[in-house]
C-alpha cells in the first residue's frame, strides 16, 4: 500500500490522516493528526469467522504512553501497566458509535488498537482516537458501514462551540463528545453544567454537522488505498424451521412478554424455550443437534424482538403493562447505614441501589497522574454491579468497562452541584451497589447520589435525576419510551440517559444500536426526558425534601483558619518539631499551606477546636492596649524581657514597673514570676513595649467601677 496522506481544517486547526507507511501488516492501519495530538489505530482480523458464536467478536482497546507528553511514567517499574480510568472510558468511546456498523453476518474476530503517539495537552487523544479506528477499519478489508466522525462541542459566553480547546473548556459549560455517520448521530457522552434542552440539541445539531468533514477525509483515504473488503456468505435461514417456531410459540410468546415481573417472564420464557425444543426432538449430543439448538435460540431471540416491538407500536403497551411515557413506582429509605455519614436504598420498580456517601479529609483526594498532569480529584464516585442483582452466577473481579462507564457517567452528573472546595472542604467518595436490576441502574445512581449526599449533610445546589430512554422503531413507526426496563434496553433500538435538575441537563450519554436517529426523535426525546426527570424530582422530594442541617455526627469534623504567611514556621517548628506535638497531643490532621491557610481534620469538633486553640495561641500578635499575664524571662539592668505568649517577649523597662521609684529590677521581679502587664507600643521592627504600672492602675479602675 503507497504512503498516502489527506487533511483538512477543522474548527481552525489542521487534521491529517495518513496510512500506508506504518503496520502494514494489519488489515487497515492509520495515523490521524489533530494540531500536535497524534493517535495510532490499527484494525486485526481473524482469517476465518468463529464457529459456535451468536455475536461479533469485536475488541477495541486505546492506550496512552507517557513519551506522548515527554514524560517517563512514575513508581518504580518505570512501566505503563494496566489501563487507567482514563484509558477505558476511551476505549469504551471508541468502541460504542463502531461497534453497530457491522454487518449481521461477519463473525470473524476483530481488534482495533488504539495509541496515542503525542498529546500536544490542547486537543485530548479521545476524539482523536475515534477518527483514527474509523480510518483504520474503512481502509481494511473488514466489512464496516462507515466511516463516523468524532468532535466535541462546548459551550462558552453563549456560544455553541466545535472542539474547544483546554482554555475554552476550562470555562465551558459543555464538555460532550458526539460521533456519527453522514446520516446520522450514532453516540454522545458528556455533560454540561445545568443546561436547558434546546442548547443541547441544537449542540448535537451543530455537532453532526461539524463531523462531516472528518467523514469527507476518510471517504477520500479509501476511495485512494481502501482495499477490497471480506465477501461475507450469505445468511442460511432454514424458513421451515422459522415457520414452525411461529406455529408453536407466537401465541404463547406473546402472553410472557404481558408478564409484568421481570423473573416471572425469565422462567416463563426459559420453560418456553424448553418445551420448543422438547417438541422438536433436539437432542444436544450431536453436532447438528447443537447447531439446530442455536438457530432455535437465535429464531427465538428474533420472535421475542418483533413481539416485543409489535405490543408497544400497536397497543402503546410494555411487558410490565406500563404506558410509552410512564415511569415505575419511585421509593426511598434514608439513613439506613448507622455508621455511614450518609445513605439511602433507591428503588425504581424492579432497579435497586443502595448508595452510600463517604466524607473525608483533604489528604484522601485521589492524585492522578497523566499525560496533562498531576491533578486531585476530590470527589469520587464508584459504580459497583454484582451478578446477584440480576440473579446470576459468575466469578468476582475488579471493575469492567461498564462499572468503570457508568461510575463516570454518574460522577459527571453529579459534580455541577457539588459544593466548591472553599465552602466545603472535604473529599467526597459516592459508591452505589446495585442490589437488583431491571434497566437503568446507572440513573438509579445518580437519583441515590442526591439524596445520599443530602442524607449526609452536604448542601448539594440542586438534587440531581437521571432518566434512561429507548427507542423503537418498525415498520416505519416510532415509540419512545420513558424509563426502560433491561428487556426494552436489549431488545430496543436506543439508550439514551439524561440526568439533570429542574434547571437543566449535567449529563447525557447515548447509545443507538441502528444506522442513527433523527433531530426530530432527539428532540421528542429530549423533551420526554425532561418530563420524565421532573417527575422523578418531585418522588426524591418526598424522600428527603433537602439536605440535613448538620453533617453526620459520624463525619470528620474540618475546620480551616488563615494567619499570616510569616506565621507558618512558627506552626511548623524546627523539623516539624511544634506541629507534630499538637497532632500528638489532640489526635487531629493538619495541613499547612504555604499562604497561610490551615486545614484541621478531626474526629470529633473538640479535637479540632483544641489544635485550633493552640495554633491560635501559637500564632497571636501583640495588641496594643491590651493586658496579658506574663512571665518574666530574663533579667536585665534596664528592665525584664516577659512572655506574653509562647514565642513573644516584650521589654518592660524599669521605669514600667512601678508608680514608685525602682533602683533594681530584682527588687521588684525574679526569673520565672508572672506579671500582669499591658502592651503600650509596637514598633516597625515588631520590638514590643510593656507596661506593669499601667496594667495595674487599669485592672483596679475596673474593679471599682
């Protein structure tokens, strides 16, 4: 294949694809250029479909390495190792708007490989990356109904912008990432900061648009170096066997899917499934018997589908007997955990989460290192999904790419209301465990995210709901539905999440499993969704109306005070000698910046008062006027040196004494005496004048008046 390079401009920076100099010997292989941003994509495919499968065996992973930003990776392997949280969204960004885009038929297994090269720290790789996988697969010989294009919209001083850079974003309203076909929007993940429904379609509008170009280049990389793509055999469909499933099962089929309960319909269908294949004879010992078994489960699916689909076009009626725009019963149990600082068990219907939020100090911010950077993260939120929720058996690993996508998704919902670090500063941790599903878990999430947060004290701006929708589509007829159950998420044409306030949208994520979806179904969409998540506000508010007024007694108490930046070393002390002695002595944390500010965790609000107390005492200045006990120092010819406070002395000079005249100060005062005495001036040089005669004569005015 010749070295072959095509570019563009778009939104004012150059982006270039290039194939045929690198991994030649993958399928499809490509290099894409957006300003100083390089990703690396290449497409692998098995010579031969995989026999004994009902799906597409379809990898898709993206990797970062630290020499795209000029760094060598920190611990002590001096290795990239497992992917970061970073890494798998990515993945899973790439992965979702392709995956759809492959013909019913092909079985043959796939990867697609993603590396970032360089990261110029403006344009991120992820965006980048979904290009580069398109580039790769329309320039192979795999069968891919592409090409899409990728772009992320912003919004900023009320404008709709087209891949903002880092500044912009810095300041932008909208952070969302849409990929799509020439015909139409195929995913979207993002979220914005309490944004109206009509910015946000007419973002996805302007985005759609702005994609195009990105089409346009790889349709022109393909028509120059694409190869011939993998003639796919056509489908055997044995219509005999069709015709007597339909015969056997239609009628019956029908009654399951009326069945409201989600394990009631399962075990109706399982027995269904059994009876057909008793009926038949299908003995499972035999290779036919097994490849008869699969085209039977696979006319089953099929029959389920268009059964499915045929209740809810022509009768407006779901398999739980709810309406297209009907949301399942809404319930709520706070404070359900003693010991937790906040907690809530959510259900909807026949979705179940118990949330639980978790206050913490400024020393258990998560730091994460990549190629932007170090930065904190002081709020977390942690998505888990056990087989038993949806009554399964399977082994126990660490998070998936779901966990870890709907943990995100949650998290960007969520972090619009949540309070600025100067008024509340603690660090959030938010874990959601899924005790049962029936679809939409991860919205379930975001509703428990709100009224654990409040439970816990913290005065979040706005509760937060999420709403999954889907979408089906047959015989030229639309439905969309509010709320979905797991069933109508497998079997439909779209998931579509919004969360949002009564305000506006903080986060949206779309997944469409056809060619697209129109403006117009986005926008009735949009608006049912809205609709749907006011409702859902309104059930929350009579969970828990607002947030408590204090926070959990269980919680650290954080207390923060500012002195003078001078101040710090006397805080601090010779190797951290003073300091350790007050976390010694009350048993809090302490954390000292360099401008003065000091952070004080502890476990009860008298601990942190007392450090308070000391720091205070430690850190005090003179006040001119003011009468302090003190203790004598030293003595000296000319006066006393006396403490009156722990690291300040001040002269008061023999004539300060005493109304009557003083020959020796000794006659007066000793090493080690208290002595009450009045502070007449501070000088320039922060030299401190005292007075005994005038703390007395002051003291004795008081008590007579």
């Amino acid at each position: 294949m010749d070295h072959q390079v095509v570019s563009c401009t778009l939104s004012g920076r150059p982006l270039v694809i290039e194939t045929g100099e690198v991994a030649k010997q993958a399928n499809g292989a490509a290099i894409v250029r957006y300003g100083e941003t390089m990703v690396f994509a290449a497409v692998t495919a098995a010579a031969t479909d995989r026999t004994g499968i009902d799906f597409f065996p379809l990898t898709v992973d993206y990797r970062e390495r630290t020499y795209a930003a000029g760094k060598i990776p920190g611990g002590f392997f001096k290795r990239e190792g497992r992917p970061s949280e970073k890494e798998t969204l990515t993945s899973r960004i790439i992965d979702r708007p392709l995956r759809p885009l492959f013909p019913d038929a092909y079985r043959r297994e796939t990867q697609v490989q993603c590396l970032t090269l360089s990261a110029d720290l403006d344009n991120d790789p992820d965006i980048v990356g979904i290009i580069a996988a398109s580039a790769a697969l329309s320039v192979s010989d795999v069968p891919f109904m592409g090409p899409i294009g990728a772009v992320r919209m912003g919004y900023v001083d009320g404008k709709i912008i087209v891949n903002p850079n880092r500044e912009q974003l810095e300041h932008s309203k909208l952070n969302m990432t849409v990929a799509g076909t020439r015909e139409a929007i195929m995913m979207v993940e993002g979220g914005a900061e309490e944004l109206p429904e009509p910015i946000v379609l007419q973002a996805l509008q302007d985005a759609h648009q702005a994609l195009q170009a990105c089409i346009d280049l790889q349709l022109d990389l393909k028509e120059r170096v694409g190869k011939e793509t993998i003639q796919l055999p056509p489908i055997q469909v044995d219509t005999e066997l069709r015709q007597r499933l339909q015969e056997m099962a239609q009628e019956r089929l029908g009654e399951i899917l009326s069945i409201p309960g989600k394990q009631e319909r399962e075990e109706a269908m399982s027995a269904l499934k059994h009876d057909v294949m008793e009926a038949l004879g299908n003995d499972a010992d035999t290779p036919e018997a097994v490849e008869r078994a699969a085209a039977i489960g696979k006319f089953m699916h099929e029959m389920e589908s268009v059964e499915m689909r045929r209740q809810i076009i022509r009768d407006g009626k779901r398999a739980d007997g709810r309406g297209t725009t009907e949301i399942r019963p809404i319930s709520g149990r706070t404070g359900l955990l003693p010991r937790s600082h906040g907690s809530v068990l959510f259900t909807r219907g026949e979705t179940q989460a118990l949330v639980v939020t978790t206050l913490g100090t400024p020393d258990d911010e998560q730091m994460i290192d990549g190629l932007e950077g170090k930065h904190f993260r002081r709020f977390m939120l942690h998505y888990n999904f056990p087989p038993y929720s949806v009554g399964e058996v399977r082994p126990l690993r660490g998070p998936g790419r779901r966990e870890i996508g709907h943990g995100a998704l949650a998290e960007r919902a969520m972090l619009p209301v949540i309070p600025a670090k100067d008024s509340l500063p603690y660090t959030i941790r938010i874990v959601s465990e899924i005790m049962e599903s029936n679809g939409s878990s991860a919205m379930a999430t975001v509703c428990g995210s709100s009224l654990a947060l409040m439970d816990a004290g913290v005065s979040i701006k706005a509760p937060v709901a999420g709403i999954a929708m889907g979408l089906i589509e047959q015989d030229g007829e639309v439905a969309i539905l509010s709320d979905i159950l797991g069933l109508e998420d497998h079997l439909g044409d779209m998931d579509f999440k919004v969360a949002g306030t009564t305000e506006g949208i903080t986060a949206i994520q779309m997944d469409i499993k056809t060619t697209g979806v129109s403006r117009e179904i986005m926008a009735q969409a949009l608006e049912q969704a809205r609709q749907g998540r006011l409702h859902i506000l309104k059930c929350m508010e009579d969970i828990l109306q607002a947030p408590r007024m204090e926070l959990s007694t269980h919680a650290p108490r954080i207390m923060t005070l500012k002195i003078q930046r001078d101040k710090v070393r006397d805080i601090i002390g010779p190797g951290g000698k003073i300091i350790k002695g007050i976390v010694e002595k009350t048993g809090v944390n302490i954390d000292v910046k360099d401008d003065g500010s000091v952070v004080i965790a502890a476990a009860n609000e008298g601990a942190a008062q007392a450090a308070i107390d000391i720091i205070l005492e430690l850190t005090q200045e003179a006040e001119i006027g003011r009468i302090y006990q003190g203790r004598v120092r030293k003595i000296m010819d000319f006066g006393a040196f006396v403490e009156i406070f722990p690291g300040t002395d001040g002269l008061l000079h023999i004539s300060q004494i005493s109304d009557k005249r003083v020959n020796k100060v000794t006659d007066e005062l000793q090493e080690g005496d208290n002595v009450l005495v009045k502070v007449l001036d501070v000088d320039q040089n922060g030299r401190i004048k005292l007075s005994h005669k005038e703390a007395v004569r002051e003291r004795e005015t008081a008590e007579i008046n």
